[in-house]
C-alpha cells in the first residue's frame, strides 16, 4: 500500500467519524427540541395558541426525524 493510499484510507476514516458524530449531536439537539415543545404541550397555563403551535412543531419532527411522541 503506497503512501497516498493510506493517507486516504485516514482521511476516508476521519471523514466518517465526522459524519457520525454531527449525527449524533443533531439527534440530542431533535431529542432536546421534542422535550421543550412537549413541556409546553402539557403545559395546563400555556396559552391555546402556544399548545397548537408545539403540537404542530411536534408533528412536523415526527415526519422529518421519524421521532416516537
């Protein structure tokens, strides 16, 4: 295995450990956005409106993010 190849098998490895853990970060911060919108859902002194909003928001991640409610 010459000298370029290895460094772009390295490359290929760093690259993809990247990807997995941008990942993994968007994925806690989906996780932590479906909480908040929840903590208003079940909030019994947000307003109509507020409650609405987040169902809709909520409904949207599980569509984008295939998140379970």
């Amino acid at each position: 295995m010459n000298k370029s190849n290895a460094q772009g098998i390295a490359t290929r490895k760093r690259n993809e450990q990247a990807r997995r853990e941008r990942h993994r970060q968007e994925m806690e911060e989906v996780k932590a956005q479906a909480a908040a919108l929840r903590q208003i859902r079940d909030n019994p002194d947000a307003t109509p409106g507020e409650r609405l909003e987040a169902i809709k928001m909520l409904e949207d991640m599980k569509r984008r993010y295939v998140i379970i409610l």
